[in-house]
C-alpha cells in the first residue's frame, strides 16, 4: 500500500481514530496522500489534516518512510489560515504538492507560500486551477528566485488574470538555478510580440555584456509553458525563446550552455576589467579562450538543429552571408567554432598590448607620488 485517498464527508470520522493514525504511523509504504472534496472550516476536516502530519513530525519516522507526495483536489480552505497552517506542518518531507480547483487559496497565498518555505525537499509543485490575480503574483516571487526552496524543479500556476506578471516572471527567474520547467494558466492571451517578452528573453540570454550571458543568464530552465484558460490549448511563445529554451535542454552541462550563447552573441569581449590585473591578467583570459574550444568543439553535446542554428550566426558573422546547406556547413563545424574563438582571443590579446604603455605610465607616477611622500 502506498497511497491513502480520502473523500470530505466520507472519512470524517477517520479523523479521530487514534488507533487508525497510529497504523498509518507504523506504515513504512504510504508515501502519498490525496484529499478529495474537504472542507477544512470543518473540524473534522482540519483534524484530520493536522492527524496525517504527524507521521511526518514524528521524530523516529526516517526520510524513507515519510509522506512524500501530498495531493488536495475540490477542496476548500477556510480564510483564518488554520488549514494552511496545518499543511505547512504536514508537508515537511514532501516532494510534491498538488492543488488543484481548491476554493479559497487565492485568501491564503501567502501562508502557502510561508508553508512552501518550510519544505526543504519540494521538488513540483502544481496549483493548477486556482485563481490568482495579477497583483497577488508577487507572492510566489520568492519561490520564482529560488530565494526558497532551492531543489524546486516543476512549478505549475494556474488562473493568473491579466498578463502584466509575464514580466515579473522573467525577472524572478533570471536567479533561479535548479528551476526546469514552468507551466502558467491565465485568461489572457499570450502574443507573439511585445514587451511582456522582453523579460523572458532576457532571462534566457541576457545580451548585454559578454559577462551577463554568462553568468546573468538561465541556462537551466527547459520548458515555459502558457494555457489560456478557456480552452487550454498551449500557446506558443516567440520563436527565439523556444530556440533558447531547446538550447538550454541541450546539455547538463551548463557551462557549454552559456559558452554557447557567449559565441552566438558576442564577436568583442572587453577586457577593461582585467586590467586592473595589468598584464599579469592576460595569461589568465588566455586559458579562459583555451579551454572555452573543447566544450564548444565536443559535438556529442550538441543536436543538429542547435548546430544548425548556431553555425547560421557564426558564418553570418565571419562571411557576411548566410548559409543554408547544413550538410556542406556541418563537416566545418569544429574550424568555425575555433576560428571565432581564436580571433576573440586574438583581439583580447591585443587590447592588453594596446593598454601596456599607458599601463606602464600609470605604475611610473605611482611610484613617483610614493617616492615623493616617503
């Protein structure tokens, strides 16, 4: 046995049933429960909420043995919080928690939220079919992040009213490192253009310095998703986000990922900042390029529409022209990749030379105001 289900007005008396919580206690094969239709401004209801937690609170129950999956479905939740109180009690080794067509989430958001940050395991976590209104968006932001809950892997929302929050979104998950799939429901309908996209895009593969692409940008999210509730066909996002989005899926190793996205954007690197190093930084911007070749160059990374893809940009760039035969670009591969990763390098090498005798003039007066004050 390793689900229990129970139905509101059916189980009640379950709830006071010390000898059936002490069973279920002992039982080292339920790992998932499902309430269907509770009423949890009923006692009876509450009471048998804050029953099922305690085989989780126990002391002496291990990891293994713990409930691990936590399923509420046509339930209601009272507005003073005692039920979102209790949940947050009973879920502390869970590693998914399901809500769906709940009643009376929307008033408790953030004591959800607040039950959430008390599960350090969560790794999905689904609320599909609750209302959630544009401005209250705010409070699943700190899940977004990954500022909680840093295992969090699947997140589902549901019934967001308006499409402001698309915006939010992109900016919460420009942090969030484990999170790979986000799946949203709202009663607007996403377009294909605009700056509700912006954000996302940004997210994905922020542009705006060769260090924002790599180290700003997502390179772990694999699936964003939109439904319009009405009909709950998916909606498709613009085609440069689902380019990256299939990017990321391309690899585990997200250090390629964003090697990847460095080449497909950047031809210049400003080397500015490490001069601050003076010329003792070059040989380290020099490895940087030397071992960027091989996570660019390995193909068994990469599948053919991403090579495909990238190569279009690199050629374009070097050639001025683009290039349609994939079979006569992809023997080309590995010279390409190292060609453009040889000129950056080139070029950076150039800027520290070009740096040198002002470099050298800088340390000059510097001594001098040293000489002069000793």
């Amino acid at each position: 046995l390793q689900q229990l289900e129970f139905h509101g007005g059916v189980s009640d008396s379950l709830a006071y049933s010390d000898k059936f919580f002490d069973g279920i206690k002992r039982n080292v094969s339920i790992h998932s429960i499902r309430l269907v239709g509770y009423d949890f401004s009923n006692p009876a209801s509450y009471e048998l909420l804050n029953r099922l937690g305690e085989k989780n609170r126990s002391s002496n129950v291990e990891h293994s043995h713990s409930i691990r999956s936590m399923d509420l479905l046509r339930c209601r939740f009272d507005r003073r919080g005692v039920a979102m109180r209790a949940l947050s009690k009973a879920l502390r080794k869970c590693t998914c928690l399901t809500i769906r067509e709940c009643n009376g989430v929307s008033f408790q958001l953030k004591g959800l939220v607040a039950a959430i940050r008390e599960i350090d395991d969560l790794e999905r976590f689904s609320l599909r079919g609750a209302d959630i209104r544009e401005d209250d968006f705010e409070a699943f932001v700190p899940i977004l992040e990954g500022e909680i809950n840093g295992n969090l892997k699947q997140v589902f929302l549901g019934n967001i009213r308006g499409k402001k929050y698309i915006t939010e979104l992109g900016n919460a998950l420009r942090k969030n490192k484990k999170l790979e799939r986000v799946e949203v429901t709202s009663d607007a309908a996403t377009t294909r253009d605009g700056d509700d996209w912006a954000s996302i895009s940004r997210m994905l593969c922020d542009i705006s310095s060769p260090n924002a692409t790599y180290s700003c940008s997502n390179h772990t999210l694999q699936h964003l998703d939109f439904f319009a509730r009405t009909d709950f066909f998916g909606r498709a996002v613009p085609g440069n986000i689902s380019f990256l989005l299939e990017m990321n899926k391309s690899s585990n190793n997200k250090k390629l990922i964003a090697v990847q996205k460095l080449l497909m954007n950047h031809s210049y690197f400003d080397m500015t900042p490490f001069f601050e190093w003076e010329i003792k930084g070059l040989p380290t911007v020099v490895d940087w390029f030397e071992e960027m070749k091989p996570l660019a160059t390995d193909e068994k990374f990469l599948d053919a529409i991403f090579r495909y893809q990238l190569l279009q940009s690199l050629i374009s760039d070097f050639y001025g022209q683009s290039h349609n035969d994939f079979e006569t670009i992809s023997p080309r591969y590995v010279e390409i990749i190292e060609a453009k990763i040889n000129a950056m390098k080139l070029d950076a090498i150039y800027q520290f030379i070009r740096m040198m005798p002002e470099a050298c003039e800088q340390i000059q007066i510097s001594e001098l105001q040293m000489a002069d004050s000793g």
